[in-house]
C-alpha cells in the first residue's frame, strides 16, 4: 500500500568503530488521533524512531525520527476532518497534495530538459567535493538539465549494473537501496553543482508502490526551489509511472578533508569515505516520541533566571573581597599607558618609523620640527618589512599612538573608516620626536580619588614621562599583584618587532617567564576575581540538582587551567566527570601533573571548537555544562563556535562564558601577537578580538542561546 514518510529528522550521523558491535533498533509506535480511523480501533500514524546501542557499553544514540502513515488512513483523516469543519458540505472534494499524482508526461520532462551532461565530470566534480563512491553506487548513467548556466531540474536515468542479482533485488521492500541513492545522486545535478550536498531533514517522502525486483531502470525528476538550499524529487518509470517522491528536502552542503593522499569527507581514519557530516540538530516533538520516552537525557541544572540577582552580588561581593574596584582604578590606566610606551618604542627605536632624517622631517638642528605629510598607512607597514598578517594589529598600534597624541589617522579619500589599513592614511605629531613631559596626558590617565597626595604626584610624573622602565617600576612597588602582566608587557613588548617581523614566536616570548605567564591565567589580579565569580555561579547552578546524578563538565580551550582550579573546587568528584580539553597537547600534560589531587573526575583531551565536537569523540547532547575561560574571542568565527558547543550540550545545560571586555591594551600587546588573536573572519560582527557585552549578548541568540545572563565590571 502507499504509504508516507513525513516530518523526517536526523539528530546525529552514525558512525561505526573498528571492531566495534552496535546494535540498530527501529521501533514503531502508533499514535492515536481524534477522528473516525481511532474510533474504528485503528491508527492512523506511527512514530517511527530508528537508534543505536554500542555492545558493551550501551552507548544510546538517536539518528533518525518521522512519523509514517498509510495514504488512505491519511485521506480518511483529512476527510473526518473536514466533515467536522463548520460550513463544510459533505460532499465537498478533497485535493490530494500536488505529489501524490499516479503518473508523469515524459515527454514534457524531456523537453524541459533538453540538456545532457557528462556522467564521468559529475562523478568527478563529487569526488573532488569529497563524495567518493563505489562502482555499485555508481548507478547514473545519463543525467539531463534545463539549464546549462543555472539548473533548477534534472532528469536521471538510474540503471543496475549488469552483475547485481535478481535475489538481491528481491530482499528489499520499497526499492533497492543503491538504487535509491542514486537517484539522490541525481538530484545533486538540479543546482549549481560545483559543491556536493546531502538531504539532511525532509518534510515528507511518499512511497506510492514497491519497485519490483524485475525493474532495472528508473528515472529520478529533481527540481531546486530557487533561492533556497532545498529541493524535490520524483521516481517513475519510462512510462512516467510514479514509483515515489521526496518533497521539501533540506541540503547541507559536504565538508572536505584530507584524507589518506585524497580529499574524503571529515571523520576517522577507519570511517568510510562515504559518509556525511550531520549538522542539523532539532528537538524531538511529543507527538513524534510520546510523552514518556525520552530520546535525549535533560540537564538537571538550576533555570539561570533564578540565579540573576544572586550573581550580581557574587560579582560585586568578590571584588570587595579581593578589594579589586581600588587596585583596578590604579593598574588598568597605568598598564595602559604602559602598553602605549612600549609600542612607542618599537616603533621608534626597532622599526625606525619616521626616523629623523636632516632637512626632510623630525627634529632639526635648529630645534624646529618638520613634521611628515600624511601617508598610507599600508605602504609604512610595508616599507619596514612587518608581515602581512599583523596589519590589523599595527593598525590597532596606530591607534593607541594617537589615543596619546603621538600620531594622527584619518581615511584616505575615497573610504569614510578607519577599520581597514588599506583606507587609512597617517601622519606623526610633534610629540612623537620629543622626550619631554606630556603634561597634557594627566587629563587622560587621572590619579585615582583614594591616593594620598605624594602618590599622586608620583603617579602624574611617571604617565607624562615617555620612560617606561620608570613606569614598570612605579607599578610593581605600589601594586605588586600587577607583576605578572607588566612583567609580560615589558618582556614581550621590547621584543615586538622581532614578532611582527617574523623573526620569533611570540609564545616563546610569552611562556620564556612561565611564573608570569601561568599567573595571568591562574592568578593574576584582574583575572583572580573572575575565576571566583565563575566558581561561584557554577555552585548557584548546581545548588538545585540532584546530587547523586552523574555530573558531565567540559572545559574548552583551559591551557595552563587557570579558571579550573576554581572550579573543581566546588564539585564532587564521586558523581563529576572533567574533561579537560585544548587544542596543545603540552597544555593536557601539565594539566595532569597540577590536578593529580583531582584525578578520580578528570579526564584530558585534545578538542578543537571550531571543528565538529563529534567528530572529536565529544557526543551530541551529552554535557551537562560547558565551560569556556578566555578562550572563545580567539577562534574564527564566534557564532560557528558557539553552535558547536550548543550541540554538546544536554538540553537544558548551560555554558559558562567568561571573556575580557575591551580596555585592556596591554592584552594587545602581549597576546595581540599570537595567531589565533587575529584570526577572526566574522568581520561583520567585530573588528576586534574582544566584544562588548551587548555583541556578546547578541551572538549567543544568534547562535540559539536562550536565558541569557551577563555579569560584568
């Protein structure tokens, strides 16, 4: 009988490990609906689920939902309810969907298209995009279009290979399942193909008759709905008889890696070439799994709505503690202008930008000052030898220069901004060339209310000098929380122009001082505070959850674990799995050593969030919590990266996100230099590592995120 297939999902791909026995189950329960066909005893619908279990482990996995129901238990329905519609007659006809037709001119599809193209160059432009099939999956053999420069319908002949048996044909129900697959092949022509895709979700598949065993060729009618990334197919025979359709079909373009010498699809080195990649993730319908089942487990966490006031308090309560709102006031401005100095100087002493030179520009004999007419900021860049890559950062260095009245920047005719160092033209100032007190910064870097009067003296002659050895030595004697990052400004930013050059690794500058570098992770005064706040709203979370639970923690991207010794703190290693990941496998190594106490929760591996968790060893839905510690505004593309830790997590499981907010230059300076700080290409949201907390807020809806609450200082 014919039968549908609707509401179709596919929650996770299925993946099989060597050696590993995994247990596929299909169940089929009916649901019961209002209506002449459940009062007759029978049902209309079935909720189809199909999953897995790995042997021994019991690992359970969901892959695939959908409802299927008889064609005429579905007429029937469609026809109980209109009956009971108000105004309705009785006799009043009822209009199948459009692809519920018997049959199809043939002669009209191959008007429509009248185009053929290569078998062998579809083949190969699939097997380029990594879709790379066998000689039985092989089964196009001829393939029609409508349009050469843009298609939008196909026509396919599917045919079997002359060596595949009639009894193979036999064991299947609805049609050969190589068969099947070609015809989705087919389809992949009724677009612009120069990318492989995959159908991941359809709205309905109608089987209208088995394919008989003795049918060695079917035609596929494929057309793409413009403009979107979805399209609709057919299967009949030569003389147009439909066999079955598929309508609404969602595609999700293929991944490509490399993979043995050739490009194959992401995955393991035993998983086989032919696989997809499945990125869409839905929440499983009560009507599709019933109220009782539960497909994915909840997250048992406490509702952030609850713990809103109770972190504002957290937040402000720390900072007294650590009496951090007075040091900050101090050491923020001073290391700023810290940073400042040092850029100053690397421009100045190691680059030699706008060196003086007798007669053209910089100081005089006479002590006058020629100054330099405005020039593009990419040709000075370039003239110095600084690699490509740290333009944005130069950029930014210009910027701070003139933040002090060192330089000043404007767009070059033609572009009104100054985020693109190709719009930019720049010009130095008076200051620039001269060692004398800059009073007129006093204004700018103003002494704390708190300070007694001789500090504030001191504190106005060291921001107006241009020296920042004196100024590295005023911090650390009246505020020695502060050495670790002025320790790091100092010996990173004397070497910049090494780094910019390309002539270092600016990690190896970084970690040269491993005390100062593990302290601004672990330990640092303006860090410090917020790893305890982080701890704090961790212990509001889990104050309401069962205790005796099994607990699933994964911390991304944690390096030298500085926000993690907080945290473990605060859990119970009876029922607590830690996973401890980085992208360095130095980083898990150390960890091992320094969480030794904690070893009975922790476990280490190496994850990279701008890649698919599960493709990692990291399950769909299988974390209760996920934390990321100044780490997330270092990947590429933030909101990519937010989706991928959505996936992870159970419903109902949080993130806890903590991330530095602009102002803080000396990070510039320091971390500025490392790869991964300007490895942004999401552009349209930020031009900087670092978000304010409004983008913040806006790219974690953007990425799914709901119940969103932001502390900050």
């Amino acid at each position: 009988k014919a039968f549908w297939f609707r509401d179709v999902k596919f929650l996770n791909a299925f993946y099989m490990n060597k050696g590993e026995v995994v247990n596929v189950n299909i169940s089929c329960s009916p649901i019961q609906k209002e209506g002449v066909v459940a009062r007759s005893g029978q049902s209309s619908a079935y909720n189809v689920i199909l999953s897995s279990s790995v042997v021994p482990s019991g690992h359970f996995q969901t892959h695939c939902t959908g409802i299927i129901e008889l064609e005429e238990d579905l007429i029937q329905h469609e026809k109980a309810a209109l009956q009971q519609t108000p105004g309705i007659p009785p006799d009043f006809p009822l209009s199948l969907p459009n692809d519920a037709i018997q049959k199809i001119d043939m002669n009209l599809i191959k008007k429509i298209c009248p185009y053929e193209i290569s078998v062998d160059k579809f083949y190969g432009v699939l097997w380029k995009d990594g879709l790379e099939l066998g000689r039985e999956s092989r089964l196009t053999r001829r393939i029609w279009i409508d349009n050469p420069d843009r298609p939008l319908m196909s026509l396919g002949l599917i045919e079997l290979n002359p060596e595949t048996q009639q009894e193979d044909l036999d064991r299947w129900g609805w049609m050969y399942p190589p068969m099947m697959d070609s015809c989705l092949q087919s389809g992949l022509s009724a677009r612009d193909w120069r990318e492989a895709f995959f159908p991941v979700e359809a709205h309905r598949a109608r089987f209208a008759k088995r394919v008989p065993g003795s049918m060695r060729r079917i035609f596929a009618i494929s057309r793409k709905y413009p403009h979107t990334e979805r399209l609709s197919m057919t299967c009949c025979d030569e003389d147009g008889e439909v066999y079955g359709s598929l309508q609404d079909v969602r595609i999700q373009y293929l991944e490509k890696g490399k993979k043995g010498g050739k490009i194959g699809l992401i995955g393991g080195e035993e998983t086989p070439v032919y696989d997809h990649r499945w990125e869409f993730v839905t929440s499983v319908n009560e009507e599709q799994i019933g109220r009782e089942n539960k497909i994915i487990e909840q997250s048992g966490l406490c509702k952030l709505g609850d713990i809103k006031q109770q972190g504002q308090q957290l937040l402000k309560d720390i900072q007294k503690e650590y009496n951090v709102v007075k040091t900050l006031q101090s050491v923020i401005p001073l290391t700023n202008r810290l940073a400042d100095l040092v850029i100053l100087h690397c421009f100045r002493n190691d680059l030699h930008i706008w060196k003086l030179e007798k007669d053209q520009y910089g100081i005089q004999q006479d002590g006058l000052i020629l100054l330099l007419k405005y020039t593009p900021a990419f040709n000075i860049v370039q003239s110095v030898g600084i690699y490509e890559k740290f333009n944005r950062l130069c950029l930014l260095y210009l910027k701070y220069l003139q933040d002090d009245g060192y330089a000043n920047i404007k767009s070059l005719p033609g572009f009104d901004d100054i985020e693109i160092i190709e719009h930019v033209q720049v010009q130095p100032t008076e200051r620039y060339y001269e060692d004398k007190q800059a009073d007129d910064l006093i204004r700018i870097y103003q002494p704390p209310e708190y300070l007694i009067q001789n500090k504030k003296d001191e504190w106005m002659k060291v921001v107006s000098s241009n020296d920042p050895y004196e100024l590295a030595s005023f911090i650390l004697q009246h505020w020695p929380q502060a050495r670790p990052s002025v320790v790091l400004i100092m010996d990173v930013g004397f070497r910049m122009a090494e780094v910019i050059k390309g002539d270092t690794d600016p990690i190896s500058l970084i970690f040269a001082d491993k005390v100062s570098a593990v302290a601004v992770n672990w330990d640092d005064i303006e860090i410090r505070p917020y790893n305890a706040v982080a701890a704090g709203i961790l212990w509001m979370i889990l104050s309401g959850r069962d205790s005796s639970k099994s607990l699933q923690i994964l911390e991304i991207g944690a390096r030298t674990g500085g926000t993690t010794g907080s945290l473990l703190e605060k859990l119970d290693p009876r029922t607590t799995t830690y996973i401890f990941t980085d992208i360095g496998r130095s980083f898990l190594n150390q960890a091992q050593t320094k969480f030794d106490k904690y070893k009975a929760m922790m476990q280490y591996q190496i994850l990279d969030i701008e890649k698919a968790p599960w493709e990692q060893g990291v399950s769909k839905n299988s974390q209760d919590i996920v934390v990321a510690a100044n780490v997330l505004h270092a990947t590429r593309d933030l909101q990519q990266s937010l989706e991928n830790i959505k996936s992870i997590l159970k419903p109902g499981g949080v993130l806890i996100l903590l991330e530095a907010l602009s102002g803080y230059k000396w990070l510039d300076v320091v971390f500025g230099l490392t790869k991964g700080w300007w490895a942004l290409k999401d552009t349209n949201l930020r031009h900087h590592p670092l978000l304010t907390p409004d983008k913040w807020n806006k790219v974690l809806t953007d990425s799914g995120y709901a119940d969103i609450k932001i502390f900050y200082n």
